[in-house]
C-alpha cells in the first residue's frame, strides 16, 4: 500500500457488469475498492442497494481489499469475506452495530456522523476498539451546518484536530460533501496537502445513469488523472516535511 490510502469504486454496487468494469478501469490507483451493497437512503423510493449479491459481486470483481457499508447488525455474517467494514454517518452512533462490528475483529472504516462532534467520533472509534476492531479509520465526510456552499460543509480542521490529538489515521471522503463533481478535485488536494492519510471518491463508467449519487460522482477518466496529482502532491508534502 503507498503511503497516501486511496478508496475508489462507485457509490453502490448496481450489477455485476458495472462493479467489475468499474474495477478495471481505475484497479491500478486504489489500494481499496468501495461499492455499497446495503443503501442508506433517504427516500424509500430511491435504489435500495443489492445487499447480499452486491457484497458477492463486489468480491468477485476484485482482487484488491474491498469495504461496504453495513447498516444492520443481523448481516454481520455477510460481510466475512469483506475485508474493511464500513460504518456510515447515519450509524455512527448504532451502539449496538458498533459493538457487533467491533466483535468482528475486522478493520473498520468509521465515518463521522451528520452532526456528531469530534469527541462522539472519538467515542464511537473506542466502542469499536474495546469490543476487538483490528483497526479503527477514521472518516471525514462532511457535516450539517447553515453553509449551502456544497452538499455539507467538510471540516478539515475536524481532520487537523484529529491528526494532532491522536493516531488514529484520518482519511477524507470528498464526494459526499461536495455534492458535484467541480469541487471535489481541489477537496482532495486541500486534504491531501493538511496531511489527511487517504482519500474516498466515488467513480463510475457512466455518472449520469449511476443509481445512487449521480451528481458526485467522477467518470473513472477524471477518477485516474486526480488520483495520480494526488500522490504526486503527497509526496511533495512528506518531502517538504523532512
Ligand atoms: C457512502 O460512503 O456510500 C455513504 C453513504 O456515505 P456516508 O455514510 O458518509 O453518507
Ligand atoms: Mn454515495
């Protein structure tokens, strides 16, 4: 894995074609590959996710480590061959899926909750470690606040605070608050340059028919090009620090 973690695939896993075209186009710039199987949606009308079989198409696809979200504790047998969980924003507060994910022994990806403060992130992070997480990655991705200027406002001093206070590694999903594609370019640079440890975009082969989050997410093209500004930009960074 290089230095700077980069997790890209597209918002959900839609079917077995697109995780696995997806996955070719971008495999040789992610160290990790997302596809969310299981959905949280705002609307009920709105394309509940694959569940079982997106997890099953999403492993097939892949030879690289893959991560989707799980939303309920009673699927915590499906996730075995998944190798980081990840916990979304909704549910960063679900005591209970924090402790029967944390039993799993598995990496967790752990993202920050809508309105959650840095110390409740912190809070949660130790309910999955005292209950046998094998490691805890903390998610930036974006709180509510009075700001319209994109989807939710990304706390980067949130990631600062984090990175000086503790060692938890901090990585920054830059797609969920932009809520476009034009920003989210100069997000991941500005993550990357305040030392944030990874980065999480969404990506797909076609944006405007993707079934979840179509307004986010970049053509695996974009998805590549920034990936490799990305790492240059990361190492220019760790020289200047030395
Ligand atoms: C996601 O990563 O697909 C997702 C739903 O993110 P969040 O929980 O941050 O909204
Ligand atoms: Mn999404």
């Amino acid at each position: 894995m290089s230095n700077l973690i980069i997790i890209g695939g597209p918002c959900s896993v839609e079917s077995e074609e697109q995780i696995k075209q997806v996955y070719q186009e971008i495999k040789h710039n992610i160290d990790i590959y997302r596809g969310g199987a299981f959905k949280p949606r705002t609307s009920p009308h709105s394309f509940q996710g694959l569940g079982a079989k997106g997890l099953e198409y999403l492993r097939a696809a892949s030879r690289k480590p893959i991560i989707s979200e799980i939303m309920d504790t009673a699927d915590i047998e499906l996730f075995a061959d998944v190798d980081y969980i990840q916990i979304g924003a909704r549910n960063m507060q679900n005591f209970a899926l924090l402790k029967k994910v944390g039993a799993s022994g598995k990496p967790v990806v752990l993202k920050r909750g809508l309105s959650a403060t840095i110390s409740e992130l912190l809070s949660a992070a130790e309910y999955l470690e005292m209950y046998g997480a094998s490691e805890v990655i903390l998610c930036e991705r974006g709180i509510r606040t009075f700001s319209d200027s994109s989807r939710f406002t990304l706390d980067l001093a949130g990631v600062l605070k984090i990175k000086q206070e503790t060692d938890y590694k901090v990585i920054v999903d830059v797609s969920h608050p932009a809520g476009n594609t034009h920003m989210i370019a100069d997000l991941a640079m500005s993550s990357v340059a305040l030392g944030a440890d990874g980065i999480m975009i969404e990506t797909h082969c076609d944006p405007s028919q993707a079934l979840s989050d179509n307004e986010q997410q970049l053509t695996t093209t974009e998805f590549n090009n920034l990936i490799t500004k990305l790492r240059a930009l990361s190492s220019f960074m760790t020289e200047l620090k030395n």
